[in-house]
C-alpha cells in the first residue's frame, strides 16, 4: 500500500461522518439480520396480527380490537395493506416495523450532528443504532418501532423547520411523513403539538426564518392526524379494554401518593427505563448496563445546561418524548414502562453525551479532546461491542418459535395421537397450525388457576399418545409446570420431547412433550 492511500486511508477514517456512516451500515445489517432470520410471531404478536386478519379496513377504524389489543389506526391500516401485498405471514406483519427502524435510524443521526461532536457524536448514534431494545422491535409486529421513529421524526421535523428554510421535498417529507406516523403513534399526538408550539413562538419572536405557510403547511396534515388519532382513541377503543391495558400497565403509571414517591420515582423509573432501551433483558447478562445508564444521566445535566445556552428553549425539543412521556405517566393515560415507553428515553444518549461535550468546551485543561474522546468511548462502546461478542445476543432474537416445533411435530405424528394445546398457544395453533398440517387438537380452557385444567386433562386418560404443545409461561401463570408434572407423573408418563428449537426457557420458550397416558395407576 503506497503511503498516498496510506495518507487518504487515515484522513477518511479520522472523520467523525466516517465512523457514524459505519456504525449506521452495522445498524442496518442487525435490523435485516433480525427481520429475514427471525422465527415465529409470539403470543402478543400474534393476538394483533389476527385483528388485522379478521377485519376489513372499515372494521379497523370503527372496531375496537379484540384480545385486549391497542394500536393506533394508522399502524392497523399498513399492516392490512401489507398483508394483502405480501400474504398473511410473519414478514408482513413485521415489515412496516422494519421500515420504520431504518428510517429512524437517518433521522436520529442528524439529531446527534445537531446536538454532539467527534467521539461523543459518533457514540450517542452508536448508542441508539446497535441498542439490543431498538433491533429487537425492529423486527416486532407492534407499533414499538412506529412510537420510537415518530419521536426522532417529530423532533428532526421541529428542528429543519427553526433553523433552515425547507425546499419543497423536505417540505413534503415533512408534511406526509409526519402525517402518515402520526397516524401511527399514540404518543405523536402530545409530541407533535409540543414540538410545533415551540416553533410556532420561535417564528412569532422572529428567531426562525421559516414563513407562517410553510409552517402550516406542515402543520396542517399534522392536526388533521392527531386529531384522527385522538378520536380513535376516545371513540372506538372500548372502556374494557382501556381497563384491561390500565390493569396490565399499573406499574408504568406514576405515583401520586405523596411528593416524595413521586420525586423518588422519577430517577429511578427513568434509569430503569433506560436500562431496558440500552439493553433489555441483556442488562441480567451486561451488569455493567445499570452503570452507563447512570452515567449518562448523570453527564445529561451538564448536557441539557450546555445545550441551553447553544441553543435557548429549543433544547425543549430534544427532551420532548421524555417529558411527553412522565407527563402521560403521571396522567395514567400512557405507561412509561418497558416496550412502550422505547420512544421516551432515546434523548439521554444524546444528553449524555452532549454533556461530555460541554466538559471539553468548558475545562479544556482536564478534558483534552483525547480525555472527551475516551469518555464517550467507555461509556458508549462497551454494550456494543458486548453485544457483538457473545453469540447468545446477536441477532436475530427468537422468542416462542411455535412454528418450528409444530413442523416437528407433525413429522412425528402417528395415527391416533391427540394434540393437548394449552390455552395461551392457542393463537399459535391458528396461526402456524394450518401452515404445517395441523388442524385438529384439543384446545385448552382458561383458568385463573391450573386445577381445573388438570380435571380437563383428566379426559385424556387411557391414550396412548397425547401432545402437550405449549407457550407463553409466565411467573404469574407457570401453569406448564404443573401440566407437564401432572401428565408426566401422576397419570402416565413422558415418551418424547420436542424442546425449544432456541434453546429458550420460561416466557420465551415454545416446545411439545409426548405422554403415555394409557398407564394405570401404580405401573410407572
């Protein structure tokens, strides 16, 4: 190699855009990985996916969704519309999530040249494109993905409208964008007036050089949004299933029993919060997930001052999804909690790291350009490169694979075999049944608890072989347990198992046992 393209080779790759344009091509490459390689829908997914199936596109935006399901109609209506170009199967059902990842992905990295540079710029982008949390509900068939693009979207949008002059493509994209994932995210409708109120003031103080008819322009298709999105909420959704998701999401509302549960609950909830974007149900794998979360809320305070005075209440904008979302907490109208508040917590990477930022500008005798650069690397690097390393968390993420097992299954069916299908798989059946040439089993009941499903089973006494197929155990319902003990030792015996093609247990896990059930009491 000649030293001229020694020389080019060393000025590429000491360029912030450089390294930001890598990360977003390894970003791109996880989100693909996970969407083409991933296996079955789970039990949540799959409730959603048969909304869309059994209703026409009236029923959609006049229909309050059945299994306790919510979504806002915009996502409804490009599901449908993928599954009639598609087919109804996995991919289409995941494949407007995964557009919506990788466009969040373009905007999110103009927020982070916005508000960070060099090393902290290239970690803050890091910090969102290789996220565990955000690949994985890349590839979800939920509207996690859609919630997560519209904060970055909104304030992108907010931020091109105070500082530059839109030419008419971005104005367009601007304009449909925002009304098309609007329609697909509950919380845009509370972030989208914000963030226009903002530049609505900016302009009427003379600070934007934005003209009030671009402004509405974009406005316009914005109000006409939420205000679709506001009624759907407020007319379809059913009050049971308002209850049902209240009950479900107690833990992410507020605590208003006095003011210092309140003030106590905002760090703590917010570090959790992050802890789960930053790695979910790796941060058991990564312990050292709960220490980056703290430090980059603790690097956000000088953050958020040194953002302040660069850039005044447009600051506001960067933290909106995270106000929005303790403001809808505090009024028990949304959850911040777990999947559903993804969209909340993105802006602390770029606080954090803004923050270390501030520091170099601010002390430069302690905090050198290489002491700002190998901060932000020990901060933002580590999940990633964790991440990458390990096998077990590398794409893609498989939870509940029910499809492999039931292909399994029916290569070892023999005649007179009965299929025993515990009452949470039961979506599963209908779904993946069918596709592998399953079509009669035994569907289980629900029960608040497992005894009367043992009585049920007890009908199946003197087959000789009978199937228990079964997902979606969880700590409050460890029910297989108990069936599978039931099965395996009180009234017959275990023959075979088709274990989880994964390798999961527990909540993820989807398997099949085979019993003899023919046994008499006493010959095992």
């Amino acid at each position: 190699m000649t030293p001229a393209i020694m020389t080019a080779l060393k000025s590429i790759f000491r360029k912030q855009e450089t390294w930001i344009t890598l990360v977003l091509l390894l970003a791109i490459t996880l989100r693909a990985i996970h969407f083409f390689g991933r296996s079955s829908m789970w039990l949540d997914e799959l409730a959603a996916a048969f909304n869309v199936m059994e209703r026409n596109f009236y029923q959609l935006a006049t229909e309050s969704l059945g299994f306790n399901q919510v979504a806002p109609p915009g996502f409804l209506y490009l599901q449908k519309i993928a599954t009639l170009v598609i087919g109804e199967n996995d991919h289409a059902f995941r494949f407007f999530p995964f557009l919506f990842s990788l466009a969040g992905l373009l905007f999110y990295r103009s927020l982070c040249k916005t508000f960070t540079t060099g090393v902290p710029a290239i970690g803050a982008f890091a910090l969102f494109a290789l996220s565990l949390a955000m690949v994985f509900y890349s590839g979800e068939a939920k509207q996690y993905a859609a919630d997560l693009t519209a904060a970055v979207f909104i304030v992108w949008s907010a931020l091109q409208l105070l500082y530059k002059v839109p030419d008419k493509r971005r104005l367009w994209i601007m304009s449909i964008g925002g009304l098309i994932i609007i329609l697909c995210s509950m919380p845009a409708v509370v972030m989208a007036p914000m963030a226009m109120l903002i530049v609505f003031i900016r302009i009427l103080q003379k600070k934007s050089p934005l003209a009030l008819s671009r402004f509405f322009a974009v406005v316009i298709p914005w109000a006409i949004a939420c205000l679709v999105v506001t009624l759907y909420a407020k007319l379809v959704i059913s009050i049971d299933v308002q209850e049902a998701m209240s009950d479900y999401w107690s833990r992410g509302f507020a605590p208003l029993s006095s003011v210092w549960e309140l003030l106590k609950w905002f760090p703590t909830k917010i570090h959790k919060e992050l802890t789960f974007s930053l790695a979910w149900w790796a941060s058991d794998i990564i312990p050292f997930t709960s220490y980056i979360a703290w430090a980059l809320m603790l690097f956000s305070i000088p953050g958020l001052i040194y953002c302040s005075k660069k850039y005044g209440i447009v600051t506001l904008l960067l933290f909106i999804p995270l106000i929005t979302a303790l403001l809808l907490s505090i009024l028990r109208v949304l959850p911040f909690d777990g999947r559903v508040s993804l969209y909340a917590t993105w802006p602390i990477f770029i606080g954090g790291m803004a923050g270390i930022n501030a520091l170099g500008e601010w002390q430069p005798r302690f905090f050198k350009p290489v002491v700002v650069g190998i901060l932000a690397a020990l901060i933002a690097f580590p999940l990633a490169i964790t991440k990458l390393a390990v096998p077990m968390l590398r794409p893609p993420y498989n939870g509940q694979s029910a499809q492999p097992v039931l292909r399994e299954l029916k290569k070892q069916w023999q005649p007179g075999d009965v299929l025993y299908v515990y009452f949470k798989s039961r979506y599963a059946l209908r779904f993946y049944g069918p596709r592998e040439g399953i079509t009669e089993y035994v569907a289980g009941r629900s029960h608040p608890t497992v005894e009367p499903i043992l009585r049920d089973i007890d009908s199946l006494r003197g087959k000789k072989r009978v199937w228990f197929f079964f997902t979606q155990w969880t700590p409050k319902q460890p029910f297989p347990d108990s069936i599978k003990a039931y099965m395996g030792t009180v009234i017959g015996k275990q023959i075979a198992v088709i274990p989880d093609p994964d390798g999961n247990t527990e909540d993820v896990e989807a398997a099949a046992h085979l019993y003899d059930l023919s046994i008499k009491k006493g010959d095992h």
